[in-house]
C-alpha cells in the first residue's frame, strides 16, 4: 500500500501519519469504544491534531471484506487509507466522499475503482 502517497495527496506532505495494524481483540475492543459496534473493523481513524492522526487496521477483517467490494487485498487496503485519511481530513460518509475516494484511488493506482 503506496501510505506515503496517499498521505501526501489527501493530507499534504507536513501532515503525521501513523498508520499501525492490530489484532482482532484490539481491534474489536477500539471498535467497540469509539463506535459502539463490538466486532472487529477494517479501519479506524483517529485525529489527533489538524496535522496529525493514526489508521488503525485490522488485516482479517480487510481480507474478508475485500471480496465484498470487488477488489483484490492490496486494492481494497489502499481504497481503505484513503478513505481513512478523508476522514482525517474531516469528510463524513456520503457522496462527497465516494467522489474523492474515487479520485485519489485512480490517481494512486491509475485504475478505476471497481
């Protein structure tokens, strides 16, 4: 996953970006006291700062969901860093959002999005 790329194209290049993989308790326990949903999840975004933030992923839940969305693993990790940094960048789910996670997709991976 190009991490370096989708940070300097969604958040600039001055902006921190911790990005850290976890396992299945941690990340359900993190799910479950951010977002109330107790499972596991494929992202979570924390801003720390408006310069600063942290991904958090959970490598099963991407593999199991990738299948869902149509996508290879390394596609749907990267679709997910983006849509964790639009996040980062204050965007909300909706379809502002697919619009940009459709832009950066194609211009990292110089592919459409499925």
């Amino acid at each position: 996953v190009p991490f370096i790329a989708i940070r300097d194209a969604v958040l600039g290049k001055k902006f921190e970006l911790s990005v850290s993989f976890v396992g299945t308790k941690k990340s359900k326990e993190l799910n479950n006291t951010f977002r109330n949903k107790n499972k596991p999840t494929n992202i979570l975004s924390f801003e720390h700062s408006k310069v600063s933030g942290e991904l958090i992923l959970h490598l099963d839940t991407i593999k199991k969901d990738a299948p869902k969305f149509d996508m290879k693993l390394l596609e749907f990790a990267t679709f997910l860093v983006i849509h964790g940094c639009l996040h980062l960048k204050g965007m909300a789910h909706g379809s502002i959002m697919e619009k940009y996670e459709k832009k950066y997709f194609e211009q990292i991976t110089k592919k459409p999005l499925p």
